[in-house]
C-alpha cells in the first residue's frame, strides 16, 4: 500500500503538478505580451488559481508520501497550507458570526523590507488589484526593518 502511495505521489508530481507549472509560466509569459488592463487583470486573477491548485497538488503529494506518523515538530509542517487554513477558517467565521461591516487585516514581518509595486512583478500588484476589486483599500509599508501590509474592505451586510 505504501508504495503504490509513492508511486501515485510521484505521477502526480510528474505529471499533473509539472503541466500546472507550465501553464502558469504560460500565463505569465501572456501578462507580459498584452497592453489591456482588463485581459492582464483577468490573466492574474487565472495565475493565483493556478498557483493555488499547485499549492493543493504539491500538499496532496505530501500527504501520500507521508508515512501517516505523529510529526516529530511543528517545523515539518507546511506552513503556508497551514497559515491558508488559519485565515480561510478566520474569514469564514467574520463572514458568517461577527455581523461586522468592515475587516482590517494587518500582517508585519521582521524582514529586510524592500517591498513595493513594480512593473513586471504581480504578486503585490495581484494583491492590490485585488483588493480594489472588493472596494478595499490596501497600504504597504517597508523598511529594513520589515514590511507592514495593511488592508481593510468593507463587509457586504
């Protein structure tokens, strides 16, 4: 049973997961060769799906290799699918039980800082654009000290 988990876990990293990386550097490839804002926006909204599918993918190949033990520390986790689910089930339960009208959401790191919108990257312009696109409002703030990103959207009731 164990080895047909690996045997499963590593046709999906063959397959399925390499032709979603393809894909988005196919994406990517098309953001960079269009003038239209809207065929970019729509072009970045499909490469954060597929990013994320990726992000399952590579999870499932994980759980398949996993030998099905206690985890001997919190470092062999995945921190970003545990992080997604933390928020994903905080979210859920401002949408659901608060009744608030409005959501901040503040997220600080103690890093080398440097983080601003430029042309040719996506990940903060993908953020920001996506913000705007539920009429919130999105403030970066950097220094070598670590960046600061702050957002609040106001909550349809």
């Amino acid at each position: 049973m164990n080895n047909e988990r690996v045997a499963l876990a590593q046709e999906l990293h063959d397959g399925i997961a390499q032709d979603l990386v393809a894909l988005g550097f196919s994406i990517d490839a098309l953001i960079s060769t269009t003038d239209s804002v809207d065929t970019k926006s729509s072009l970045r909204s499909l490469r954060f799906t597929i990013t994320e599918l990726i992000d399952k993918v590579r999870n499932e190949i994980h759980s398949l290799r996993s030998t099905g033990q206690l985890l001997d520390s919190p470092a062999d986790t995945d921190l970003t699918y545990e992080l997604q689910r933390i928020f994903l089930e905080i979210l859920r339960n401002v949408q659901e039980h608060s009744q608030a009208t409005l959501l901040s959401i503040q997220v600080s790191d103690n890093g080398v800082g440097g983080a601003q919108i430029e042309p040719g990257s996506f990940g903060l312009a993908g953020i920001q654009e996506r913000t705007e696109k539920i009429n919130g409002e999105i403030q970066i703030e950097t220094s070598e000290e670590g960046t600061t990103i702050k957002f609040q959207i106001p909550l349809d009731r």
